[in-house]
C-alpha cells in the first residue's frame, strides 16, 4: 500500500514502530506524542523515575475543555515500550522498519501497542479540532515500563503522583489489544488479580536405603499439592471465573538417584477474582501447610489486585462506538493476564482496555490489519464524542 494512501493513523503507527523501544527505553516516542498534545494546548509533564539502569519515561498530559455537567476527565493510557523482538533471523522484516504487505503492518509493538497510541493521538487531534470548547478534559498517561519484570517506576508512579495533587479521573480506556477472533469483539472491564508463592520444604536428607534415618520433604508435600488442587477457591461472579491455583515450578534433589533430598521448593500462583482477597488465600493455604505439619518457610508476592469496571457508562459508551464502528457485538471479558489497569482502578472508578487483535502480541512477526488501525481511531473518537458531546 502506497505512503500516500495511508491514513493519519497509520502513518502514525508506522511512525512509532519504527522508534525501536525495547522496555525500559522510550526511543523519543513520548516526546514526539507531546509535541503534538502540545499543539491542541495540552499541558504536558515529563516524569522520570528509576535507576540509571534501568531509567524509565513517563508522560502525564491534559487538556482542560469547558466546565460544566459534563467536566469529566477521560484519560487514555498505554505503553510506549515493547517486549524484545527475539531472534533477528526468525523475522520476515526487520522488527523496527515497518512494512505493509497485502494490507496487514508489520513490526514489534504494531498490535502491542503502537496502533493504539496513534489510534490516541489521531482520535484526539480530530476531537479537539472539532469540538474545541468540548466540555471536561482528555488526558494522557503512558510509561515506557509496562512490558518490564517490575512494573515499578511506571504507570504505579503517575497515578501516586496524581493521588498526591487530588487529580480526578473519571473514565480510562487502556490502549491494550484486547480482541481475540474478531477486532472488536472483547473489551477487558477488569482484570484477575495475581498472587505468587515459593513454599521451602524442610526435609533430612540420606541415603535412600536408609530412609528412617532421613525424612523426604516430596513425599510430605505431594498430599498438600493434592489437596490444594482440589481445592474449589470461590465461585467467580458475573464478571469473573472461579480463582484457579497452579504450581508452575517443583524442585529438589541432589541429581544422584540413591539420596533422599533435603528440602523441595515449589512455586505456585493464583490468579484470583474480586471475591477473594490475597490475604485470604494465603490464609488458606498455610492453614492446609500446618494441618499437615511441615516444616517449611513461604514467601508471597502479589503481582496485582483485581479490578472491575461493573456495566454502566464507560462500558455502554465503547460498546457502542464499537458496534457503530464495526457492527461487532462487543462482550465484556476479566480474562488473561495483568494490566497497568490495576494501578489507574486505584484513582479512577472506570477503566477498560481495549485495542486490536491479541493474536500475535509478543511473537516474531507481529502484526496487525491496516484497515484495523483507522476504525480503532474511529471508536476512540465515537467514544470522546459521547461522553463529552450531548
């Protein structure tokens, strides 16, 4: 497809693929969105947090339109990072040059999430040029650390920041690319919340031949690991499914075959609905743990909590665009992994992601229908429209 028969979206999206912005780096990407809020008089605020080695770029930028019934504040969210592109040769382009053919963009970050950010930018741009006195203010909030291990200098310092000032969000939409068969056909109203453990289980090692002189630390926890699979955590509700338990990792063992170990470290994550809370979960489990009498040590860390953004405006509002847009019946889902979402929900009472096709995020070769790019905008400007616009 031609240079000149592409939209203002999507060169814009080629525009950023092509800013190579491998977590923690942003690659200029803020900066060249900035330049534009700019120019429909968005205040905007560079915030840099991190280590020297691991320096992360954040952007905070609002415009402020008339004031009020309607003086809400939307505010779109997202990453300017990207996972790394994996090995050069498995690639049919290269990653960072953007290439088109046979109407699907290719390139890292085109579904995950550079499309969204254009879609963003571009939705905005024709909303403020339209409707300059629109009512409330549009706000942008992106990180370059959301595909990181940590999670820590990103959208979590933002949003304590706006907390400090009494900043007041109403509506959020996550650029995340949510859709799964069909663009448009799920929006994430929420997100499971995460809880992770290492359990060390004490044991005496020995001689297998000697087994009462040792005590084997896998035969004591293989009935705990049973009877926590067994267990029926809660029962979901409207919006999410059942908590699930799974042990990812098992590990003990000198590798000789002829020795009882000494200890077994195991790993286990839940991914929990809003009905159960972490401190509760954890309560269970070393309750099971004592019951059996072992001797152990445990550490928890909770990647994220839940949250949900019940049916009501936000979701009625996207729905809408969306099937105007796409004739796509849009369904809510909690599904999947975590999401900066879980931060935003802790100042803002509606958040949603919604974005492209998830089908090739994070692999080689990633991509993302051109078409998909110019009706992503379209919803993104519908929806600033209806919420801003009577």
């Amino acid at each position: 497809m031609p240079e000149n028969q592409l939209t203002t979206t999507q060169q814009l999206a080629q525009g950023l693929i092509a800013h190579p912005s491998v977590t923690p780096m942003d690659g200029g990407i803020q900066q060249l969105i900035a330049s534009r809020l700019k120019q429909l008089n968005f205040s905007c605020e560079t915030i840099m947090s991190g280590p020297d080695d691991f320096l992360v770029t954040n952007l905070w930028a609002i415009r402020r339109g008339t004031d009020g019934a309607q003086a809400k504040c939307l505010v779109f969210a997202g990453h300017t990072d990207v996972v790394p592109p994996g090995p050069m040769d498995k690639w049919n382009t290269n990653p960072f040059v953007p290439v088109i053919k046979d109407g699907i963009l290719y390139g890292r970050g085109a579904a995950d999430m550079k499309s969204s950010l254009a879609a963003f930018v571009v939705a905005t741009e024709e909303f403020v040029q339209q409707y300059p006195m629109h009512a409330g203010s549009i706000a942008f909030l992106l990180t370059s650390d959301e595909e990181g291990p940590k999670n820590t200098d990103g959208t979590v310092v933002v949003v304590n920041k706006l907390k400090e000032r009494q900043v007041k969000l109403d509506y959020c939409i996550v650029g995340e690319p949510t859709s799964s068969k069909v663009f448009g056909d799920t929006i994430k109203n929420g997100r499971r919340g995460s809880l992770s453990a290492k359990l060390s289980v004490k044991g005496i090692q020995g001689h297998v031949a000697y087994p009462h002189l040792g005590r084997n630390p896998i035969h004591q926890v293989a009935p705990v690991l049973a009877e926590l699979a067994q267990i029926q955590w809660d029962k979901g509700n409207e919006y999410f499914p059942p908590t699930t338990w799974q042990t990812s990792n098992f590990h003990a063992g000198t590798g000789a075959t002829n020795v009882i170990p000494g200890e077994a470290v195991i790993d286990f994550n839940f991914r929990f609905a809003s009905v159960s809370t972490a401190s509760s979960l954890a309560k269970q489990v070393e309750d099971i743990l004592n019951k059996h009498q072992l001797e152990y040590e445990i550490s928890w860390n909770q990647g994220g909590e839940p949250f949900l953004t019940p049916r009501g405006e936000l979701c009625d509002v996207l729905q809408s665009a969306i099937k105007e847009t796409t004739g796509v019946d849009a369904e809510l889902s909690t599904t999947g992994g975590t999401s900066d979402g879980r931060f935003i929900a802790k100042i803002c009472p509606q958040v949603v992601e919604f974005g492209p096709i998830n089908a090739t995020i994070h692999q080689v070769n990633e991509n993302i229908k051109v078409d998909d790019i110019e009706s992503l905008k379209d919803i993104y400007f519908t929806v600033l429209k209806k919420l801003m616009i009577q």
